[in-house]
C-alpha cells in the first residue's frame, strides 16, 4: 500500500511541476552582450551536471550536486533568458499544493489532513 501511495505522490509532484512550468519559458537567441550566450550555455550544463551529481554520486557526496544546480539558476536570470509568464494565484495555489503533496507522500506515504 506504502508504494502505490508513493506512487500516487510521484504522479502529484509531477502534476505540480507541470503546471507551475506551464508558464516559465526559457529561450535562448543571438544577444548583443557576449556573455549571455555564455551564460545561457553555462546554464544549461550546469543544471545537467547538477542533476546527473544529485541522482548518481554516493548519498555522503550528494551535497555537491547543489553547488551546479544553484550556479545554472543563477547563470539563467544572468542570461535574461527565464520568461516568466502571468500565472493566476489560484493556478499557483494548486501546483504548489500538489508539489507539497506529492512531496509529502513520497517521504511519509501519507499526507497529514
């Protein structure tokens, strides 16, 4: 019963991502500045080594995988690249609370109502 509600709590997590990313967009183009090509491309590699770190290292070195993940997020609003769209407050009421939801069940295989 534990992993069908863990399960549940990955598909709630997800769900959250999805629709609070719905109206994020990155894009990245020519720019007149030189180092906003840099730093759109930093981003993106950074962000992958982060997370290739946080899924692959051994759980004592897992810390180190935040360093590139921090360093690609700050990398991207340095490129101007994050399109950050509207969102209503009701939108973002739902995804926050399945991602805190999901979270929850994933940890403790039950959510506390």
């Amino acid at each position: 019963m534990k992993f069908v509600l863990q399960l549940l709590g990955f598909c709630f997590l997800l769900l959250g991502v999805y629709l609070l990313g719905r109206s994020i967009i990155f894009t990245t183009n020519v720019s007149p500045y030189w180092w906003r090509g840099i730093a759109a491309d930093a981003s993106v590699l950074s962000l992958m080594a982060g997370v290739l770190m946080l899924v692959f290292l051994p759980r004592s070195e897992k810390n180190l995988g935040w360093i590139p993940v921090t360093i690609g997020i700050v990398l991207v609003f340095l490129s101007s690249r994050a399109i950050l769209n509207p969102t209503s407050l009701w939108q973002f009421f739902v995804s926050f609370a399945l991602l805190a939801g999901g979270y929850q069940l994933i940890t403790t295989g039950r959510l506390p109502i």
